[in-house]
C-alpha cells in the first residue's frame, strides 16, 4: 500500500515525458516484479456493448484477462460481459471512463497497469453516431465537437499514453509483443451528408492509425486499422429497416448485415500474431462494400 503510494506520488510528480522515461523506469523496476500479470492483458474501450463486447469476449477465448472500458461499469452490458469473460477462463477489470476526457487517461493507464502490470494490446473502439442526423450544411458545431471529442482526440491520446507504457514495457517483458488496434468505420472513406461529422472523425482516426503504426514499426508496437461496414449493433438500430432493404437490394455484395462477432474475428487474428509483418494495413469488414463496381 505505502509502495503503492510513494509510486503514484512520483507518477503525478513526472511529466509524460520522454526525457524523463529513464527516471521513471528506475522507481518503476521496484513494483512490476509483484503485480505482474502471468497472461497477456486487453484493453477495448467501449466494451459494455456491439462491437467493443463481442472483440472483448473473443480476446478473453484467446487468453487474454480484460480491462474493459465504458462510461459506467454499472450495466446490465458490462455484467454480461463480466459473466462471459469470466466462462472463457480469464480475469475481468471493469473501468468507467468517458474516453473524451483525457486528463483522466493518465489514472485509468495507471490503474490498469497496477492491477495487470502490462498491457498487450489496445482495442481503441469506443465511438458514437451524431446524436441527429442532419445535412452537412446544417451540421452544428456541438454535434461536431462531440464526435471529435469521443471518436478522435480521445481515442488519439489514449492511445498515446499506452504506447508510452508499452514502449517501457517492451525492455522489461520476455516476448512480448504489443498491439494497437482502432475500430474505424467504412466511413472514413465513404461519405454520408447527413452525418459529415461522423465521417471526418473517421477518416482522421483512420490517418491517425496510419501515423502511430508509422512511428512505432522501429519500436516493435504493431498498429492496425479495422474498418467496419454495416454492423447490426444498438448504433445501427434505428437505421435498421431502411438498411435492411439496402441490404437486399444490393448495398452490401454480401447481401447482409455485419454481426460484432465478424469484427471480433479479425482483431483476435491481429492479437493472435497472424498478420506480424503487416502493421498500418487497414482490415476492412464490410461484405464487399469495399468493391468498387461500375
Ligand atoms: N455499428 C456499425 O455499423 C459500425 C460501423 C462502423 C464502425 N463502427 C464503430 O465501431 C465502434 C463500436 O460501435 P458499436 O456499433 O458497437 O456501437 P454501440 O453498440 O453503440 O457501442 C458503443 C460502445 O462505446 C461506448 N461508449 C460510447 N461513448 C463513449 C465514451 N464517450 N467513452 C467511453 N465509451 C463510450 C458505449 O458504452 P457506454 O454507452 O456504456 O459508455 C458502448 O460500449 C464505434 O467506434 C463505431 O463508430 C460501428
């Protein structure tokens, strides 16, 4: 309790920064011996839920304990989430984050890391739709903000903090081999004028996988960029009877909605280490919608 304490204290004392990452690792070396975790750890944002559920209950199948992040911990989801992870054999962390808060980043990495002591990969997923759907000439600044706020900065800086302890992590852990992964949207590349916000979220958080996998290829941190299309999930769910007929006449080669679970495949194959010399390849899950037809 009193290690526990004296650490914190210099945590708070030390800016994030590079230059003082030597300083930290030496009051560091002292604790990682006694908390650290024997399995390998996941971090997916926006886990009480669709996508962010399924991808953490397909990490947990893996071998992987969760440390699983929404606004509350105290839902009906993440319990059926606690109930699931806890059936494949591995260890529930529940944390309750707004991830648009980013002062709060710093604590919820420091959490995280004196529970498990590692974190292995990070499912950046958490996102929202615009509260309204309205024509991009109408789209109003509040509705811009908040989805910049919780579907880039947020996910961005997030991701910062944890690449920083990753980097540390990597001199201290015997094979380990770190991954970064961000749940974009087709939308990053296809646009909707009743949601242009939504889109230029996605398409910066798209560019910004595509820098981090760039900066962290030397430092041995893999970064990849899964891109949904058509997920029946509660994000599409009042969108559902105009997409259902979408979808038969043809939107979706594949003649269907995604399921979280199509989007949970591909990420447990990114954790499993099969796509190793591939970091900055965008993964995209949308039954065809990638096709470019004439
Ligand atoms: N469904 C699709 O068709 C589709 C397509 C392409 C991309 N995506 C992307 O896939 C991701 C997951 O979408 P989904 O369909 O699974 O959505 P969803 O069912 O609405 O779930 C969203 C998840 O994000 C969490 N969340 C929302 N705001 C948050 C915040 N400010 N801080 C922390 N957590 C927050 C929610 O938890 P709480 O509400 O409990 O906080 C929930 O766990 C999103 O990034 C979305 O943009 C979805």
């Amino acid at each position: 309790m009193v290690a526990r304490r004296v650490k914190r204290y210099f945590q708070w004392l030390l800016p994030d920064s590079c230059k003082l990452l030597p300083l930290k690792r030496f009051f560091w070396k002292r604790h990682i011996p006694f908390f650290m975790n024997d399995k390998p750890v996941a971090v997916v944002t926006g886990a009480s839920r669709g996508i962010g559920r399924s991808i953490a209950i397909g990490l947990a199948s893996e071998g992987y304990d969760i440390a699983a992040i929404a606004r509350s911990t105290d839902s009906e989801g993440m319990e059926i989430l606690s109930k699931e992870v806890a059936q494949a054999g591995s260890h529930f962390f529940p944390i309750g984050l707004d991830i648009s808060c980013t002062t709060c980043h710093k604590e919820v990495v420091s959490n995280i890391l004196e529970r498990y002591g590692r974190i292995d990969i990070l499912v950046n997923n958490a996102g929202v739709a615009p509260l309204q759907r309205s024509d991009v000439l109408e789209m109003s600044e509040e509705s811009y903000d908040r989805l910049m706020n919780i579907n880039l900065k947020g996910p961005v800086f997030f991701a910062q903090k944890v690449a920083r302890e990753m980097l540390w992590l990597k001199e201290h852990i015997e094979s380990y081999k770190p991954v970064i992964v961000f749940i974009t949207s087709v939308s990053a590349v296809l646009t909707s004028t009743n949601r242009a916000e939504y889109c230029i979220s996605k398409a910066g958080l798209s560019m910004a996988s595509s820098v981090l996998a760039d900066r962290l290829s030397c430092e041995g941190i893999l970064v990849y960029e899964v891109r949904p299309g058509i997920i029946e999930t509660d994000m599409t769910v009042r969108i559902k009877d105009k997409y259902d007929k979408l979808i038969q006449e043809g939107l979706v080669p594949q003649k269907r909605w995604g399921m979280p679970d199509d989007i949970a495949k591909a990420v447990a194959s990114l954790a499993r280490g099969d796509w190793a010399f591939s970091t900055g390849t965008i993964f995209e899950i949308s039954g065809g919608l990638n096709i470019h037809k004439l």
